[in-house]
C-alpha cells in the first residue's frame, strides 16, 4: 500500500453512551479518532421531483484507510472532512489482506 497516497486526515465520528445529570444513559455525538485517509469520487447524481422546486443531490466516495487504524470503523459511524459529512454505507476488506479497508460512503449535503 502507498502511504503517500493517504493524503487526507478524517476524523471518526460515533453517537457515544454517557451519563447525563440525571444519571441517565444518553448518546451523545463524540469524534473517536483522526485516521489519514485517500477519498475517491464515485458517483453523483440529481434528483428532482415533480411540482417541488427542491434538488437533491446524492454524492458517492471511496474512503481507504489502513486496516490497523480503521478496523474499529463501524457503519453506524460517519467521518467529517474540512466540515464535510460523510456516512459509511459498508466498508469492505479487499481479497481479505488486512492492508487497507475501503469504506463506501455517502456525502451529506445540508
């Protein structure tokens, strides 16, 4: 694997359990780590719908990371980029080698 291509630095986001002044069990949005990363475009597209005046847009992207500091990278688990959200649809190892994991993911626009 080419470190040099994992130009990117993405934080890891997760909803964490934390007690709150009641001492009641809530979730609460928390960043978990900062991993290098290469992002790939995939696919983008618009939808529009009939009588609404309202685009929506759907943006696709590869995210590679190493497998060692993303094996705890988990679907319910999103990534910021510069301010940017991206949501994990399903990460994959490929051919099983545990040198990378390729994380799909969908870009939140809003």
């Amino acid at each position: 694997m080419d470190a040099g291509r994992l130009n990117q630095k993405l934080e890891v986001w997760a909803m964490v359990k934390l007690p709150n002044e009641l001492n009641e069990m809530d979730y609460v949005p928390r960043m978990l780590k900062a991993v290098h990363a290469e992002i790939i475009p995939q696919t983008g597209s618009l939808q529009r719908q009939q009588g609404i005046e309202t685009v929506l847009s759907q943006v696709t992207h590869k995210v590679i990371v190493r497998y060692l500091s993303g094996k705890f990278i988990t679907p319910d688990m999103w990534m910021l980029y510069r301010g940017q959200r991206f949501n994990i649809r399903f990460i994959l190892d490929p051919f099983m080698r545990h040198e990378k994991l390729e994380l799909f993911c969908e870009e939140v626009i809003g």
